[in-house]
C-alpha cells in the first residue's frame, strides 16, 4: 500500500518505463511528486521506477486492454483517492516497419491508397483510442484533485496548418498511421478541454519534437531530457495557466 504522503501530488504517466515517458516521469519525481509509472509490462515499469528512485512506483497499465486500465484506476483510487496528474505518453509509431527501412520508404507503403488497415487500428488503438479510454477511467479521480492537469503527447507530424503547406519539408511522410493519428488525438485533446471548461482541470497537448527513442529507433536529434520538458512543464501548470493549447518547449505554440 503506497500511502499518500503529506499533501504531495499524485501523477500517473503512460508508457513511462523507457524514453521521454521514462524522463517525464524522472523530473515529476524531481518536483516532489509521487510517480505512477505506467507500463505495460509490469517488470520493466518496476524497473524503470527502480531507477528513477523514490517517489517513483510502478503500476501495470496497457492502454489497449480495458481490464488493465479499470484495474490501473482501481489501485489509484484505493491507495491515493484521487489524481492529480495524467500525462498521456504511451503511443507506437508502427507495427510493421522493418529495421532497415527508411522512415520514407515505410511512408511510400502507408499511403490512403495503399495503407494496411490491420496497421492503421493496430497504431490508432494506442495513440487514439487508448487515449481515450485511459481519459475516462481517471477522469472521476482527477475530478476529486483540486486542480487537476492532463497532458497528451502528440507530434507536430500531426499539424494539418502544417502539413497542408507545400513548403513544409516533411510533408511526404504524412500519412494515415501514426502522423494522422496524432492529428486524431490533437482533436480529442481539444474535445477534452472544452468538456472540462469550466472546471480547474486543464487538458494539453504538446510535442516533444523529434527526440532520440526507440519509438523512431533511436534516429532523433533531440535528447530525452529536451523531449520531456514542455510535458512537464504544462502538467505543473498554475491557476493560471492555459488550457486546450499545443505547444512545444522551443517552437512555442504549435498550429492544429
């Protein structure tokens, strides 16, 4: 039984036992908050917790499996009675992509003609509906926090502004996996804060920019400690602090 201490704060982030969500987690803990790290595999969640040291603590959690996720707010709401933070990290870029395959050539087999369905669900389930359904299940605790902070993880790669302009050097790759899906989860975003408008829970998105992961197989220029910091920065956000936003900690705000 992890008891709440004193009157720390309680976050919980998806997909946290390796990368940016690792990271998030490490400076959550930093601004003495307690640290439920998700992960879908329970041992590599421990482990991962181990490493970030106290105020850090696993909790198994598969964002596609519904069972886990009701099991996952159970265990919150047994042991802490509320959430403050749900930084919703958790997300797959492809299930299909082969290690020797470039990012474009994996673009060229994604196409609206051409794009596996099987694929498209397989990335959507976590980025998207995942998402979702891990939303619902924490929303009554973040509803008992006093200012509660929810925060997705998403990609400029999802920019429709951006991916509309001819000039955008990235545009190619943009197809209906991953890059549409968070352009999907964008849009879920913006729902959740104008549902809780009105409310204090604030509901973000924010990219971390193209950070070195095993989500693009390590390719990324950016570390993990600059990928984490506009996610932790806006689930620490005060009173009056933005909601419904998509920003990154160098580009500022982020068109839709």
């Amino acid at each position: 039984m992890l008891d709440k201490i004193d009157d720390k704060r309680i976050a919980l982030v998806t997909g946290a036992n390796q990368g940016i969500g690792r990271q998030i987690a490490k400076d959550l803990v930093g601004h003495r908050l307690i640290v439920l790290v998700g992960s879908r595999d329970f041992a590599r969640g421990k482990a991962a917790a181990d490493e970030i040291g106290p105020g850090a603590h696993a909790l198994q959690l598969d964002v596609t499996d519904q069972a886990s996720i009701a099991a996952a707010a159970a265990r919150i709401g047994e042991e802490f009675g509320q959430l403050d933070v749900l930084v919703q990290n958790a997300a797959i870029s492809n299930t299909r992509k082969r290690p020797d395959q470039s990012v474009a050539d994996y673009a060229a087999t994604t196409r609206p003609s051409n794009v596996a369905l099987d694929e498209m669900r397989a990335v959507w389930e976590t980025n998207v509906f995942g998402v979702l359904a891990v939303y619902q299940a924490m929303l009554p605790l973040l509803r008992k926090a006093p200012a509660a902070r929810i925060v997705n993880v998403s990609s400029g790669a999802g920019s429709l502004t951006r991916n509309a302009d001819p000039a955008n050097p990235h545009r190619p790759i943009f197809g209906p996996v991953y890059p549409a899906s968070k352009t999907a989860l964008n849009a879920i975003t913006l729902a959740m804060a104008i549902e809780l408008e009105g409310t204090a829970i604030k509901v973000n998105a924010v990219s971390p920019g193209f950070t070195r992961t095993n989500l693009n197989n390590y390719a990324g220029t950016e570390t993990v400690e600059e990928g984490a910091r506009e996610a932790v920065r806006v689930a620490l956000l005060g009173p009056d602090g933005p909601t419904g936003t998509f920003t990154h900690a160098t580009l500022g705000t982020l068109p839709w």
